[in-house]
C-alpha cells in the first residue's frame, strides 16, 4: 500500500530528535507514525513541504494556471502525481490560530486543483484509488475547547469543505491536545501508544 504522508511543520521532519530550540512533538509523531506504517509494510513517500521550500502563496499567475486547470508549477505538478498514486494519504499539522498552517492551506489551494485532482463541473474526485485520508494534528487548545467554544474549525473546512466536497469519504483525524503541558513521560506515552 503506498501512503503519502504530507508534513508541515517549520523545523521539517528532522526535528523529531529532541534537539532544544530545534524539536517538534509533531515530527516525533511522524517518526512513530512511519515505524509503524513500516511495519505494515506500507510503501512511504514523505512531503516535507517547509524542507521542499513549498510556497504556499497563490500568485496571480498560478491562479491563472489554476482556473485553466493546469499545473501551477513542476513541484506542484509532481506533488498531484504523488496523490494520485496514493492508497493512503497522511496530512500533518500544528493547528494555529484553530486552523492549518499556511503551507498546508496552501497545499489545498494549488495541489488539490480542479482539473488535475477534481472535475471542475462536478467537483468528484480524480484520485480513483478512494484513499483513506488521516489527518494529524497538535494543538494547544483543550480539546473540549476547541469542539464546543469554536465549533471545530478544522472539521468543517477539511472534512465538508474539501473531502466530503470532493467524494472522499473514507477519513479520520486524530488530534493531540495540549501537548507542552503534559509531562515529558506522557509525551513518550503517546508517542507509544500512537495508532492510525
């Protein structure tokens, strides 16, 4: 099973190695998640959109590109070809200010292009293979919080707005919660634990 992982996080994949002032419980979670996917002999392909140097901003000349449905760029381009190979696709995140990131918002806007991964008239899918879609976060915000004060932002601009939107229906997320307040033996817990 091939599965695309798309990382975004500014210290990249790299920073799961407890290095102060260069760290990331998010990068140690991708390191637990593909022992695991390893283990299950999954075929990886790893996006580290901030180690690619991925620019997130639409330009007036990718949207252009975009409305013809054409490729934005080589990267962009091979990225699409990437997706389309997928049987599993893994987006992970910190989530800021109750959302994604710019890299991953950006990600959506030019890769998931209508034309190359989604009909322009009907808005299904071109990603044939239906894959299963994960998406793991970090945040701060009490989970509790984050669902009942602010409405669960996340799950409705990615799971209606893009997925469901799109026909694909097969997703879950998984979220870690206030992770720089748990003890160092709880982070190491998780981290164990971890299943997707």
């Amino acid at each position: 099973m091939k599965t695309v992982i798309i990382f975004d996080h500014p210290y990249t994949a790299t920073a799961g190695n407890n290095v102060p002032h260069h760290r990331s419980f998010l990068a140690a979670l991708l390191q637990s998640v593909m022992t695991q996917l390893r283990h299950e002999n999954n075929d990886i392909d790893l996006i580290d959109l901030h180690a690619d140097g991925f620019n997130p901003v639409m330009s007036a000349s990718d949207l252009s590109n975009w409305r013809r449905g054409q490729a934005i760029d080589p990267q962009v381009a091979d990225y699409q070809q990437r997706l389309l190979a997928a049987d599993r696709i893994i987006f992970m995140f910190p989530v800021w200010w109750e959302v994604m990131p710019a890299m991953t918002k950006g990600f959506l806007d030019k890769v998931y292009a209508k034309g190359q991964l989604y009909q322009a008239d009907t808005m299904q899918t071109k990603l044939t293979k239906q894959p299963k879609v994960d998406v793991i976060t970090t945040m701060s915000t009490p989970n509790l919080a984050y669902r009942l004060l602010f409405g669960a932002p996340l799950a409705k601009l990615l799971f209606r707005g893009t997925f469901l939107k799109t026909r694909l229906w097969h997703f879950k997320w998984h979220n870690v919660a206030q992770v720089e307040k748990q003890s160092l033996a709880k982070r190491q817990q998780i981290l164990r634990d971890f299943k997707i």
